[in-house]
C-alpha cells in the first residue's frame, strides 16, 4: 500500500517528523483547532496519520467518521511525560476492529 503520512501535534511533537520528510499539521490544543486540522487531514487522504496523545481526544470526533476504512490508519502516540491512556485505549479499539475482541483488557 503506497500513501502519504501526516502527524498532527503540537509544534514539538511533529517538529522531529517534519525532519524526516512527513507532512506535518501543528495545532493548539483548543478541540476546535485540532478538529479543524484533523478534517484537512482526511479531506487530503492521507493514509497514515500519526497524533500525539494530547490532541487525540479532540482529533477523534474527525477520524471516527473514518475508522472502518482501510485509510488512513491513525495512531496515537504517547507525548507527555505523564500519558493519559488514550494511545493505549486507541489501540484497544483496533485491535478489536481486527480481531473481534480487545485483547489489551
């Protein structure tokens, strides 16, 4: 599968990935911010979409619309020094897609 990949986080979170050439989406962490970032990101069709646990939460209310889809792939990434679970919890919800169960339970 050949796609383009898009992080979405703070300046500090996608700086390092813009580095390698990624398409990078610095938001604030107000919900409407990352909401409307998040929304570009699927109007683009990104395939993968790499989000900081910080934002995932506000970010989700986009990609729900999306998760069934094979694209993109979305994945939370812990930031923060303390993690909120958010990255964990997501992954839980795709492993449940592609298994039938959440085996992180």
């Amino acid at each position: 599968m050949e796609g383009k990949a898009a992080v979405l986080g703070s300046m500090d979170f996608v700086m390092p990935f813009a580095a390698l050439g990624m398409d990078t989406f610095a938001t604030e962490p107000e919900a409407a911010a990352v909401q409307d970032k998040a929304d570009s990101i699927v109007r683009q069709k990104y395939a993968l979409v790499i989000v900081a646990e910080n934002v995932a939460r506000a970010a989700q209310v986009v990609f729900e619309k999306t998760q069934r889809l094979a694209t993109p792939c979305v994945v939370v990434v812990p930031f923060t020094s303390e993690p909120s679970g958010v990255a964990t919890e997501s992954l839980g919800k795709m492993l449940k897609i592609a298994t039938g169960i959440n085996i992180l339970k």
